[in-house]
C-alpha cells in the first residue's frame, strides 16, 4: 500500500520534528533585537513577543512558513521558542552584570554601543538613540 506508507511517513515525520540552523538562528535574531528595545520593562513574556508579533506575522521572512497551521509543529517551535528566548536574556543578565562588576567593567557609553552592536538588528547605526543609555543605566542600576 502506497498509500499507507505515505501516512505512516507523514506521521513519523510530524514526531520528529525541529528547527533548522537558519530557523533556530532568525528566532534568536528576533529574540535579541526585542529584548534590546528600549522600551522593554518585561523580559519574562519575551518568547510571546517574539512568537505573537514577529514570527506569526513575519513567518514567510524568517523562513517558518512550513510550522504554523500544523498544531504539533506549532508546539516544537513553541518550545524552541521559550528556550531561545531563555538563552537569550541569560546572556543579555551576563552582559549587564559584566559591564560593571569583575574585570569586564565598561563606562555606559561604551556598553550601550557594545549591546547594540551584539543585540540591535543593524547593530547601533550612526544615531543610536539616547533611550538605549538611558535604558541601560536604569537596568545597571537595578542591580
């Protein structure tokens, strides 16, 4: 039978599932660059910002076109999704933390372009908002 082997396939495919490198990495792109606004005062609904506003509505862009409509995909990519994100303001809590505790400490001007350069789409640009230092010097002081 064709035509059960074909659903069988299917369905083996559907439980195994993941992201690709290139998926994986646009998730983290859109992770980082969220996180960096300097509007943010919420890190732990990261992964819904990135999940509800950019990767639905950018799918297409980002190369997820192939997830969404199909609910176990949605759930593999839900869970990579939370992780990423995770991983994400883990290392952007580190990077907050090194700027000026240990041997790594840097004056605000320098960190707010060092974090553009590492969590900004495009990276700080030639005008970088005076938003971000300040944003950086409140989340500095929150230590």
């Amino acid at each position: 039978d064709i035509s059960a082997l074909t659903n069988d396939l299917h369905a083996r495919l559907e439980v195994t599932f993941t992201l690709n490198k290139e998926q994986a990495a646009n998730i983290r792109l859109v992770a980082q660059d969220l996180i960096y606004s300097s509007q943010r005062t919420s890190y732990l609904t990261l992964f819904l910002d990135v999940e509800v506003r950019l990767v639905r509505k950018d799918s297409k862009r980002l190369a997820i076109t192939n997830v969404y409509g199909n609910p176990s995909r949605e759930r593999v990519v839900s869970s990579s999704i939370k992780q990423i994100c995770s991983s994400v303001r883990n290392g952007w809590r580190a990077d907050i933390r090194d700027s000026c505790l240990g041997s790594k400490t840097t004056c605000l001007t320098q960190f707010t372009f060092e974090s553009a350069t590492k969590y900004k789409t495009g990276g700080p640009g030639k005008d970088l908002s005076a938003l971000y230092s300040v944003h950086n010097a409140l989340l500095v002081c929150d230590l």
